[in-house]
C-alpha cells in the first residue's frame, strides 16, 4: 500500500514539476510503465533546460538513447525529444534524431522533427555541418503534415546565418498541393514560409493563388491573415487585385471578428489598418461589424477608432461621428476619440459641420485633457480647411490670370489688326 502512494506522489511531482532527486528521475527511466517513461522523459527535458542540471544529463543519456528504440512510440518520442535538449549529448542525440527521424511512427517522426529545433539551439554547429539539414529537406514530403511544418521550422532556424529555408518550385507546388491535409496551425506555417518563394512568371504565380481560395473561406484568423499576407506578397507587382481581394477576404474577416477573442479582435484590426485606404470601399458597407462595444477593453476600443477614420465614406460620415461622440467624454478612450473626430471631419463637408457643432460641447468638458484634445482637433481641421481654401484660391487666382493673359492677347491682336488696316 505504502508503494502505491510513494509511485502517485512522485507522479504527481513529476507533473507539478516539483524538485526530485537525480537518482530517483534515474529509477523511473528504467521503468517498465509507459506512462511513467514518457513522465520522466518530459521531466528531464525539463529540469535539464530550467536548472542546468549536467549531472542529470550523464546519467540518464544512455537510458534515453535505449529509450528512443522503444517499440511504443510515446516512449520513443518522448526520450528523443529528452535527449534533444541535453547539451552533455550532442552526438547521442544527433545520433538518436537522425534514426527517429525515418520511424515508420507518425508519432515518433513528430517528436523527432521537433526536437531538431531544440538540437539546433543548443548544438548549432553541429546541427548545420552533419548533414540534418539534408534529412529535414527529405521530411518536407513526410506524409504527416506536422512533421513537415516541424521540419521547415527547424531548417528555417539550422539555416537562418544563409538566409533561412530554401523553397523551390518543385516543393512549392507540393506544399501547395497538400494545402487541405493541414491543420490550421500547421497552414499557417506553411503560407509564413511560401512567401520565401518567389514565383518565376505570372503563370506560376496565378497557378498557386488559385489555390489559396479555401484559405480564404476559413474560419481561423491566423490562417486568414497568413493567407492574405502570402497574397500581397506575390502580387505586388498588380496592385489592382488588392480590391479584388478584399472582397474575397471580408466575409469570412467580418464572421471571425464577431466570434473572437478582444485579443484577436486586436490583432485583426491592427492587421486591416496595416492594409490602409484599399479597405475602404469594400468594409465601408460592413462598419457595423466594428461597432464600438462598452464592454471592449480600452485597447480595442482605440484600435476601432483608428479604424474608423479608413473606412468612412461621405455617404454615412454622420453615422460614425454619432457612434464616437459618447466616447469623446470617456476618460479611458477620449484622446483617440477626439483625434478620429479630427480625421472624420476631413470626410467631407458636411463631416467637418458635425464635428465643429460638437466641440464646443468638449470644450466646456471639466477636464483639461478633453479641453486640449478638443482644441488640436480645432486647429486640425481648421489648419485642413485653411489648406484647401487656400489650393482653391491658388486654383482660382490662376485661372483668372489665365484669363486675363488671354483677353491681354487678344487686345494686342485686334490693335495691330488694326495698324495694318491703316497702314494699308
């Protein structure tokens, strides 16, 4: 009875992390029990990594190398994954991930492939002169596709002092072929690293979009923005499909939003700023998407804000300045409120009317910072106003010399017309 408790006690340690003697860590190694393997295995990756322990690291090597031809891949895997962050190891573990790395175990190869990128950290040199870069390049067709988003991280890191992974056209097209077979996680590794590719004409450059057009039906946003970023990327050269796409992205953008996290909905609206004044038309219809919530924290309420003053359109310019407006009074969100009024009044004129009817309002506000903010926001648009009615004079002005240059020419004309008559 008494070892019963003594075996859930350790278990319990070794999956709390708590300190547990060298020798002990060396007992469960050598035990039978699977689930206790793979606990311990984890637990010296662990201690080895956190606390520097070399001696735990000598005395166990040998038990994972033994470990990593275990017949159950979670032994297997795990001891690789061990063996992999021991920096007392560095031939045995090369040994033992180069062998894991060919298991006929999907499991085996996952671990193995990932703890490429633990070796390469603590053994760079070794990792980029044995020729495991060579064996990762083959894993990129594994058949198991979080082996080979495991492996381009891990070739990506081996190799960043060159540039990083090298894709080609052949495993372009590959990668690109096994797009549905990924996980959400494993995609958006994929796309990140596609844009390594540089597509050799239009062709191949359009023959490869046509095959994101899922991802741009998903309903993750890390594979969304990945896959828009890849589409960007490759078509710089033809700025006239950033609208296009656009309207492919909005749907599934705006049903994402709504769904997730203020976290990601942070993250998301970061990204559409960074797209800048191409939203416009295309989210313009879809603002209610964005509206501002009470409940949002400060963060995202500013982000919306700022957001705002892209995808206003004359049309429904009103409409937002009325949905800012409580919040230009709001102590936590005031200062990028009053800025968006700044931008929205540059919208058009009857924008610029809205925002000049509700300043005085602000400006009678009992705190000093709306006051200030309120009088920037003044002088912006009346700096803006200024500017345009000063083009437009500029623009009038010339035209009326234009004129006058004109009749001057034709007065000059009719008078020696009529010189020459008299002379004659």
């Amino acid at each position: 009875m008494s070892n019963v408790v003594t075996s859930n006690d350790t278990l319990q340690k070794l999956v709390c992390r708590d300190a547990i003697p060298t020798g002990q860590l060396v007992e469960l190694l050598a035990s039978h029990d699977p689930v206790v393997k793979q606990l311990t295995a984890d637990y010296v990756a662990y201690a080895h990594c956190s606390s520097g322990r070399d001696d735990l690291g000598l005395l166990v090597t040998n038990l994972l190398s033994r470990d990593c031809n275990d017949a159950n891949p979670l032994v297997s895997g795990s001891a690789v994954t061990a063996l992999a962050s021991l920096r007392t190891a560095q031939d045995t573990a090369l040994s033992a991930i180069l062998h894991t790395l060919n298991s006929q175990h999907q499991k085996v190869r996952r671990c193995a492939s990932a703890a490429c990128l633990s070796y390469a950290t603590i053994h760079p040199e070794s990792a980029a002169s044995s020729g495991l870069t060579d064996c990762l390049y083959d894993r990129l067709r594994d058949a198991d596709p979080i082996v080979v988003a495991n492996s381009l991280l891990a070739l990506d890191h081996i190799l960043r002092h060159e540039g990083g992974v090298v894709i080609n056209r052949p495993i372009a097209h590959y990668l690109f072929s096994r797009l549905q077979q990924f996980s959400m996680s494993s995609l958006e590794t994929v796309l990140v690293f596609m844009k390594k590719y540089a597509p050799k004409d239009d062709a191949d450059r359009f023959q490869l979009l046509n095959t994101l057009d899922e991802c741009f039906k998903t309903d993750d946003a890390v594979v969304l923005v990945a896959a828009v970023e890849l589409f960007l990327h490759w078509t710089s050269s033809h700025p006239n499909l950033r609208l296009e796409l656009m309207k492919v992205m909005q749907p599934s953008f705006c049903r994402i939003f709504l769904s997730s996290s203020p976290e990601t909905c942070y993250l998301l609206v970061e990204f559409l700023i960074s797209l800048g004044g191409c939203i416009r038309d295309v989210f313009n219809p879809h603002y209610r998407y964005f509206n501002l919530n009470p409940n949002d924290p400060t963060y995202l309420k500013e982000k919306k804000l700022e957001m705002f003053g892209l995808i206003a359109l004359p049309a429904n310019i009103l409409t937002f300045i009325s949905e800012i407006r409580p919040y230009c009074s709001d102590f936590n969100s005031y200062d990028q409120a009053i800025k968006c009024l700044s931008v929205l009044g540059q919208v058009s004129d009857a924008g610029r009317e809205k925002v000049y009817s509700i300043l005085p309002e602000l400006l009678e506000e009992p705190s000093d910072k709306i006051i200030a903010a309120s009088l920037e926001c003044l002088l912006n648009l009346t700096a803006c106003q200024s500017q345009v009615t000063h083009s437009a004079v500029n623009k009038s002005t010339a035209n009326v010399l234009s004129e006058l240059g004109s009749l001057s020419l034709n007065d000059d004309s009719m008078k020696t017309n009529q010189e020459e008559q008299a002379i004659i």
